[in-house]
C-alpha cells in the first residue's frame, strides 16, 4: 500500500516511516510538513492512506482532511499525540472523511511497543478494507414501511460517522422516549473523548456502554472497547472477544445480529456511512425479523461503503439523506409518544 505522512515533526516522521514501511507491502511515497503541502501533494500523487497529524503549521490537520476529501478522497488515519483539548478537532475530522485516529507511537520505546503494534495493526485492516472488491450499485428500493411503536434505535457507523451522529443528535428532544445505541469504529482509547464531545452536541446524555447496563429511556450508549458489544438474553450490555477475525472493533454485524437473536420487540436499525462492509449482514436479519431498517444514501454519505453493501444485500427498507434519516426517527418518537 501507497502510504503519506504529514507531520511537522521530523523525529515523528521518523518512527512513523519506520513503522508503516516494516512489512514489505507497504512503502512511503510522500511526506508534508504542514496540511497545505498535504493537499498540494495529494493533488499531484494520491496515496492509498495518508497518516495526518493535527496540529500543524499553515494549514492543520483538521483543513487539510476536509479538503482532501473534497478534492482527491483517500483513506486517512488520524495519528495524534493526545486527545485532550482537540477532542472536537479529531471528531470533525472523522466526521468528515478520516476512518479512525491512533496515537502517535512513543518515540524511543522498543520496536515491541504497543502502539506500534496497533498502528501496524490498523494500517493492515485500512489496507483489507481499500482492497475489497467494489461491486456496482443497484437502484435504490422505493418501498417504504408502517412506523410503529419503538423502544431501541441501533445506529452503525464508521468512516464520516461522527459528523451523521453530530448532526442527527442535535435535532433530537431531550425526551425522546427510547434509548439509542451507537456502534461506531473508532479507537478503545478514544472513546471517552467520543462520548464527550457527542454531549456537546445534543440534549440527550450520553454515556459509554458498560457491561452489566441494561438500556435506558432517553440515554444514547456509545461501544467503549476493542471487543465487540453485544445485548444478552436478558437485556445486558456485554463485550466479547470473538469472532477475532473481523476487520473492525466493535463490529456493527456482531451488534445486529445479537439484537436479532435477544431483542424481543422490532425496532429501528441504522447504517451509516462508513468504509467496507461492516453492518450489512447484521441489517438484513433484522429487516427479515420485521425491524424498520434504514442505510444512508450515497450523496450524504462520506464514504459510500457500509451503507451500499446494505443495499445491495436488500437489507434496508429505506435509503434516506442524514436529514430523512432524523426525520424518520423523530416520526418513530412521535409514534411512541401517542
């Protein structure tokens, strides 16, 4: 795989070279100092995935990712030093085109470092993903269904996520009279920043899902591991290690189909933008056993992967914009509310 980095951090640039170029598939073909020289370069040689800092001189990580993805979108992994104080800036990022964020690997530790392992470990699921094969689209399904009643709203979601989730979020009231539970692929270590910055965006509380909790009305849950949530036969959030080999941690399809076999009443599934395939089996079953299925269409969807399998499968009863998708969950809460 064809690899840039941007960093103004020649010691950074360093380990991170370092790192990506320690299997043979993989070599680095350009690197940046700052986010304008990114898109300039990107302009001339698109790589496969670009590793993007944040923080940088003339032009941050934050615009150079938005304009990428305007002009020549590729895969982009967020490496950062810290979360703290850039919460919102890594969010958005994510929100509008980045597939994940990782922390900058220690400079000076043993090649056995942890996080060098985890960069190599994403970098290898990134370069699965871009090497799926891309089927044709069909059109999209003009059928439509009968709201009814809900008490669980489940929402997949990957690359592009946040910005959805942000924007669905907002417009829902405080008393929404369910509960609401968000698998989205992002990071172990950068969940609670997540979940922090998904409050400053609604009215609703939401709350990392801990093992043991049992769903409540009016709270948005948010997968908190690397291991995959699941609901139990008796309405209990619990993390699990298997199936190992999915390409991403918590899996959208382990959550799904857990719902399929333990979730008595047929409510709402939501797939999202996101890069791949993850969800889409899981939202077939569900639509099978009567739920009202939803996937993201393509012109609002950041990266038109997740949600283009689900239709293909036939797995959503609707393809709806981000707005539609709002609207359609507020007519659910308003059917539940009389």
């Amino acid at each position: 795989m064809r690899i840039a980095i941007v960093n103004d951090s020649q010691l950074e640039i360093e380990v991170l070279k370092k790192i990506s170029t320690s299997t043979l598939e993989h070599k680095v073909v350009w690197i940046a100092r700052n986010g304008e020289e990114a898109v300039r370069k990107c302009r001339e040689d698109k790589p496969d995935l670009i590793l993007m800092n944040m923080m940088m001189p003339v032009m941050d990580g934050l615009a150079a990712t938005k304009q990428i993805m305007k002009e020549n979108p590729c895969a982009i992994l967020i490496v950062t030093s810290s979360l703290k104080g850039k919460e919102g800036m890594i969010f958005e990022a994510m929100g509008s085109g980045a597939i994940d964020v990782i922390s900058t690997p220690v400079v000076g530790l043993s090649q056995n470092n942890t996080n060098d392992n985890e960069l190599i470990k994403k970098i290898s699921i990134i370069s699965k993903l871009i090497n799926q094969t891309k089927e044709d689209t069909k059109q999209p399904s003009s059928k439509s269904s009968i709201l009814t009643t809900t008490s669980l709203i489940a929402i997949g979601s990957s690359t592009g996520g946040p910005k959805v989730l942000a924007k669905i979020l907002s417009a829902l009231p405080k008393e929404i009279n369910t509960s609401i539970i968000i698998i989205q692929h992002v990071d172990s270590q950068f969940a609670t920043g997540f979940v922090t910055w998904l409050n400053e965006q609604t009215k609703l509380d939401v709350v990392i899902a801990k093992e043991g909790m049992k769903p409540e009305l009016n709270v948005v849950y948010v997968a908190g591991t690397n291991d995959h949530l699941i609901l139990t036969s008796d309405r209990t959030f619990k993390y699990v290690e298997e199936p190992k080999n999915f390409h991403y941690r918590p899996s959208v399809d382990v959550f799904f189909d857990s719902l399929a076999r333990n979730w008595l009443t047929k409510d709402i599934a939501i797939l999202l933008t996101g890069m791949g395939a993850d969800g889409a089996n899981g939202l077939l079953t569900l639509k099978k056993m009567g739920w009202y299925t939803i996937a993201q269409d393509e012109a609002t969807s950041i990266v038109y992967g997740m949600p283009k399998a689900a239709f293909e499968l036939d797995a959503a009863i609707e393809i709806l914009s981000t707005e539609k998708i709002t609207e359609a969950i507020i007519r659910f809460i308003n059917t539940r509310r009389n």
